[in-house]
C-alpha cells in the first residue's frame, strides 16, 4: 500500500517523490524509461532563481518580487498569477535544496539568463546529467521510496469522489494522492497539432531537445479525469536553419534577418527567450539570413552564456558552402536575383541592405542597436539567403492547470481530489516569452517540491503546507 504514486522520474517527479517520502509517505516512483533523469539529465543544468545564497556571494541584492514583476510583465501578465508569484517565492529555497544535497552550483557561473539584466541563472557544475545523478541517488536510497523502471503508466484510477490511484499493466494501484510528472510532449507529434498549432505548420522541420519519452500521457490522463487545460499554443522554440539536428540555442548573430516583406525586424543576436515569438508573428512565420560571400568566408563567431562558450555548428565557412552548393542554402549573383528566388519583397530588401551597409561603415546599427562586433555588410557577391523558422521545440507549454499548491484543476475551477502536477505536465506557466535559461527547471523542481507536499499532506490527512516551507 502506497500513500502517494508519483508518475515519471525526471527531475519534477524526483523532487515530488523525495518531498513526498521526507513528509512520511510512503511512495510509488514510476519511470517509463530505462533510467530516472528525464529531460533534467539532457539539460544545460540552470535553475533560475532570486535571493539566493550564490546571488549574495556575487554581491548581488536580489528578490522574489523583482522576479515575479519581470516574469509577469515579460508575458504582458496574461500567466496564471498565482502559481507563477508562488514559484518566484519558492525558487530561492530550491536552490538551496539542490544545494543541501551536494549539487554545486559557483559564483563564477552565475549570469543574466533572461533580458532584464539581472543574474539569476545558477549553472551547475555537471550540468543536468549532474543534478539527475545526485536527484537519482537520494531517490534509490530512501526508505520509503520505492521505484519501478521501464513502467509506462496510461490511466489513473478515478472514482466518483477523486482520483485514488493509478492502472499499469491492467493492475489498479491504489494510493490516495497521485502525482503526474510525465514531462511535456515534445515528442507527441499529433499534441504539437492539437496544442501548439502554429509550431505544427512547420511540419519536419520540428524537432524536440527534450527526452523522447515526453509524449505527454500525464497531459492525457488529467484531462480523461476531468483536469482543465492551460496554456495552448505556448511554447519556447529554438531558430534553426534546418540542416540538420544541431542544438543551437545561440545563433551567432553577424548576419542580416529580413522578414518576406524585406524588413529588418530585429538585433540578429537576440536571446532565444524571444525569437521564437517574434518570429512566428511575422508573415509565413518565419525569416531570412542574408549575408555575401566575405560574412560567409570571415572568422568565425562563438557566443559566450553563463561562462561557457556556445558554438554555432550551422555556421561555420564550410558548412555554409555544402549547404550552398546542396542548395539548402539560396546563393545567386545579386540582391535582386536573390529577392526573386527567396520570395523576398526586392525593392525593401535593397534599400534595408543600403541602410544596413551604412551602419557597418559607421560601426554603430541605428536601427537595432547590435553589437558593432557583429555587424558584416553584404556588398560582395554571391549574395546569400537561409530560411530561419522556430522550430526546435525545447519547452511545451500547454498543459493541465494547477494552483499555488500544484492541485489539478478540473474544468469547473475545483481541484481534483487527489491529483496534482508538476514540471512541464502543469500549463499556464509558459507564456509568449520564456524568462530565461533555467526557467524549466526552476519550474520543475519548485513545482515537483509543491506536488509531492500537497500530494502526502491530502494522503496522510495533514493540512495543507505554504509550498515556500
């Protein structure tokens, strides 16, 4: 007999599961894979968080309210408030949790993860492989945990007053709390279509960074026991050119964007918390890098984040040239030939080059404010055009609605009885704009924290804990 069942051992479910034994239950970690980790094992391994002990140490004075102000702004405040201002509360004293378990996370890697300037990305040491590792041990080694691999869990036990347990391999297994922590669905292409339709259209040139098995079946069996959802259509995307499976969270930025209209619309070198929304706004839902044969053969640019370099496969000299002479790429002898080919409006493109070229002799972008170090003119033929769409998919954002305490909602606004969320299976925290490198996994170990809380205080009959506690 279990008195929580938590479903997926990534680092939302570990969390929840810890948290959950640490209260005096006895619980139930169901993982589908082969191993616990999930897609916290394949992260860069930032959590963002404020007022932290690393923040002090860096000498810098900074607090949940701050956090919670920019978070809400950044998405014009159309989140749910309530789980966003509790998940700012919390994260600094996740921090020091993950810290308290052995994961270190140095001064020296601390950086401005979002775009309001403030350093709130805690990189550790190891990564994310680091943090599932130590997440994994404290888990395996708990006494009233017990965890079961390569256990793909599809239906919950539902009965009229509440959600009592789970079915697996057609046995029911009964708990009072049940604890969905499955990941998004960023491997669940007919979820992208139903959920995120604007990132469907780009077809195959989707692909996901996250664990492969985030296919969504939390999502699925929340709404099959009644649980509202939130957040369709949001997601954090990477821009990519489409030649192949490269993680490139940083594109180098030297280039020129134009849009189909021959617009320039933006600093090139914008964070990825951003481009992916700006983009999908433009016609088509997508844009093109324009840059002549010297950008194309010059020295090659490596982005620096949070202390480590960031490389940009995509762009090297030689790799630009295959893609060229493959034709992934568009290379003709002029502006206008090339405007022609790529759909792009000829006269705008010309004149935004003409305009683009003068900032570059003058070393300052009048226009966008980009780097002078970044900027290349595009005067010397052949001219070049790659087609840029946001369509590697890191972060899903639809999923089931929770409150402050990680209850699932169900579609009359009460809690399910018996169910909560956490990590990216939860909707309405993801908006438009992502607040920076390390909100998933704030996210979801605050939310794991809050899940296996609420989920062992509701299954021992405790009153319901503040989830900063």
């Amino acid at each position: 007999m279990f008195d929580v069942i938590v479903v997926g051992a990534g680092g939302a479910g570990m969390a929840a599961a810890l948290t959950a034994a640490k209260r005096g239950a006895r619980t139930l970690l169901l993982e589908a894979g082969k191993r616990m980790g999930g897609s916290t094992a394949l992260s860069g391994g930032v959590v963002y968080a404020a007022g932290t002990s690393v923040q002090r140490a860096a000498g810098i004075a900074d607090n949940p309210e701050s956090m919670y102000s920019y978070y809400m702004a950044l998405n014009r405040y159309r989140l749910n408030p309530g789980p966003i201002r509790q998940l700012c509360r919390d994260s600094g004293p996740t921090l020091e949790w993950l810290m308290s378990l052995g994961i270190r996370f140095p001064v020296d890697r601390l950086y401005a993860a979002g775009l309001d300037g403030v350093p709130r990305g805690h990189r550790a040491e190891g990564r994310g492989e680091a943090i599932a590792e130590v997440l994994d041990r404290e888990v395996s080694g708990h006494p009233l945990v017990t965890v079961a691999l390569n256990t793909r869990v599809k239906s919950l036990l539902v009965e009229d007053d509440g959600v009592k347990g789970i079915i697996v391999d057609g046995e029911a297994v009964a708990a009072p709390g049940v604890v969905l922590a499955t990941g998004g669905f960023g491997a669940n292409h007919e979820l992208i279509a139903r959920y995120l339709p604007e990132t469907a259209r780009y077809g195959d040139w989707i692909w996901y960074v996250g664990s492969p098995l985030c296919r969504g079946d939390g999502i699925e069996m929340g709404v099959e026991a009644g649980a509202e959802i939130a957040g369709v259509g949001a997601v954090t995307t990477l821009l990519t050119p489409g030649f192949g499976r490269d993680f490139e969270p940083y594109l180098p930025g030297w280039f020129l964007f134009v849009s189909r209209d021959g617009r320039r619309f933006v600093d090139e070198s914008i964070d990825y918390s951003v481009s992916g929304a700006i983009l999908r706004e433009l016609p088509g839902g997508e844009c093109f890098a324009v840059f002549d044969e010297a950008a194309r053969a010059g020295e090659v640019i490596d982005r620096s984040k949070g202390g480590e370099a960031v490389t940009s496969p995509s762009w090297t000299p030689d790799r630009l040239a295959q893609m060229a002479e493959s034709g992934r790429i568009l290379r003709c002898a002029s502006l206008e030939e090339l405007a022609e080919t790529a759909g792009i409006h000829p006269a705008r493109l010309t004149a935004t080059v003409d305009r683009y070229n003068l900032d570059c002799e003058t070393g300052e972008d009048s226009e966008y404010f980009k780097s002078a170090a970044l900027l290349r003119p595009v005067r010397h033929p052949p001219f070049y055009a790659v087609r840029i769409r946001p369509a590697i998919i890191g972060i899903t954002g639809a999923g089931l609605r929770t409150d402050a305490q990680a209850r699932v909602i169900g579609a009359t606004g009460r809690p399910l009885e018996g169910l909560f969320a956490a990590g990216e299976t939860v909707g309405g925290i993801l908006g438009d704009s992502y607040i920076g490198g390390g909100g998933s996994l704030v996210a979801a170990f605050a939310f794991g924290r809050a899940a296996g809380r609420s989920a062992a205080d509701h299954a021992l009959q405790a009153p319901f804990s503040p989830a900063s506690e």
